[in-house]
C-alpha cells in the first residue's frame, strides 16, 4: 500500500522486457505500479494502466539490465507507507546518475512511498536517475545485485533490516555470494549508498 488508502498496489516487472535486441544478452528490464485504488481492466493492456513505469532507457545507447528480476514492498523509514524496491543486478553503477562509479555491477532502487505519487498523471522514470538506493561499487567487479530481502529485527528497534545479496565472481572455483545488511535506521532513504557501507 503506497498511498496509504488501505488498498494494495499491483507492483510488476518484466526483466526480459527488449530481450534480445543486442545479440546474447538479456533484457533491459522493466517495471510497472498500478495503483490498486483504481484498479485493473484485465481485457486492456496493463502497460498503458500503470501509473509508474520505471524502466531502462535508451539516452547514451542501450543498457542490459534485467531491471525488475525482483521487487520487493516494505515500509523502510516506518512512515506508514510501504517503499518500492526493485532490483537490476546487471546495471553498470557507471550507468547511474551521480552515481559512485568504479566497475561494480548491480543497482537496487529504492522509492518511497510518499514520494510516490498515485494522484498525479502517469510517470515514466529512468531506473539510473533514481535518487535512493544501493549500488555495488565496494564489491567491483561483481556479478550484480541479485537479491532484496527483509530479515528479523536485529537492533531491536521494532522494524526489520534490509538485506542484498551480492554474486562474486571467484574464478576459476565459479562465484560465492555476499550478504549485506543494512539496519533500518540506517536505510538507503534519502540517498545513495554502497554495499560497502552496510552494517
């Protein structure tokens, strides 16, 4: 429930959205919100119901991403609005705006539900110029973010914590995995952080 009117939101991604379009590689990705209040026709297209679509675009020339391989609702700064979450393990970070740079791959989106807007007209947005979220740069090169997760609460503050996983390439054994933590009141809202500042 992003808006808080008591009924859930539809939130959906297609991480092989334009698949194919560059020779062996996967899809740029894509996401959509439709906001439950209005609910859904099923015989029209959903795509042109949304009223968010975040997706990858095409400024500076295609990028794989496999935006929206997961996405995830939870109420990060316990405002009473769930937050979206939607994951793209293969984004370059040298992709986003203002971003950390260096090699690292993977980038999860964090946005808040009162940044959200359900009232206005419908918004598309570039998943690299979203202001909030977790990028890998502290584990470059990596083979992305592939995972979002909540788990129990560890400080003990009443809310859970946010964890990513992130794949490591270690050749020529095959890839290990890192968990990071962040605790909520440390979240990735407002801001930008990196795996490497986890707690």
């Amino acid at each position: 429930d992003v808006d808080g009117d008591g009924v859930s939101e539809l939130w959906l991604g297609a991480p092989g959205y334009r698949w194919g379009e560059i020779p062996n590689q996967y899809g740029f990705g894509r996401v959509m919100l439709i906001d439950g209040g209005a609910g859904l026709d099923p015989l029209a297209d959903p795509w042109g119901q949304a009223a968010l679509v975040l997706e990858v675009g095409t400024d500076g020339g295609p990028v794989v991403a496999e935006l929206g391989q997961q996405l995830m609702c939870t109420d990060l700064d316990a405002d009473g609005r769930d937050d979206l979450l939607a994951v793209a393990p293969l984004l370059p970070v040298s992709e986003l705006a203002n971003g950390g740079g260096g090699e690292g791959v993977g980038f999860c989106a964090v946005l808040p539900g009162d940044d959200v807007d359900l009232l206005g007209p419908p918004l598309t947005m570039d998943v690299r110029d979203v202001e909030h979220g977790i990028e890998a740069t502290s584990s470059a090169p990596s083979g992305g973010l592939h995972r979002a997760a909540t788990v129990p609460d560890i400080d003990l503050d009443g809310r859970g914590e946010l964890a990513l996983i992130d794949l490591q390439p270690q050749p020529p054994l095959g890839t290990s995995a890192a968990v990071h933590v962040f605790l909520s009141n440390e979240t990735p809202h407002p801001g930008r952080f990196d795996v490497g500042q986890a707690s």
